[in-house]
C-alpha cells in the first residue's frame, strides 16, 4: 500500500505525533480539526464561528492532498455542548449539497 503525508500551512500545524493528513491508495483520510486559527489560536464567537473554522481547516487540508468538501464521504463531529447541535447544523448544511457525507 502507498501512503503519503499531507501538510499545508493553510491549516493550523498539527502536533508532532500526527499528521494533518494521510493519502493511501486514493482515499484521502484527515486528522481532526480544531476552531484554531493559523497561529494556532482558538476562534472565539459563536458556534457557528467556530463550526466555520473547522470546516475551513478541513477544506485547506483536502485540498492540499489533492481533494475538496464534494468527495468527503464521512465526518465526525464533536460538541462539547449538544445545546450547539442546532447552530452547529445551520452552518454545515451550507458546506455540501443535496449529497451530504455520512455523519456521526
């Protein structure tokens, strides 16, 4: 099997026992990713500020390995709050089309 790391200083660093990314045999599979901006720093705001920041972090990742949003296949999400569920919702609904990824 051939696999690759992904780095691109669009996302924030990853800490050094991961990568931002691996591709291997076509499937790009990424970390996961922090409301962190590119210093590093958490976003402040709202839900929706921060579900922002993940999502951009995600797509810079992707697109460094040579992919975008339209062929993710799954997410996780995580919530330290489920009361966000909602505004959560409201932004990432934006991010794909009629043929969204499976979640958990």
């Amino acid at each position: 099997m051939s696999k690759r790391a992904v780095y691109t200083d669009k996302a924030p660093k990853p800490r050094p026992v991961y990568n931002q990314a691996i591709v291997a045999n076509g499937f790009v599979f990424c970390s996961g990713q922090l409301p962190k901006d590119l210093s590093g720093k958490l976003v402040e705001g709202t839900v929706q500020d921060r579900t922002h920041q993940c999502i951009a972090n995600l797509r810079a990742v992707l697109e460094a390995a040579g992919s975008s949003l339209d062929k993710v296949v799954e997410v996780n999400v995580f919530l330290s709050d489920i009361a966000d569920f909602a505004s959560m919702n409201e932004v990432y609904s934006h991010y794909w089309g009629d043929v969204k990824p499976a979640r958990t």
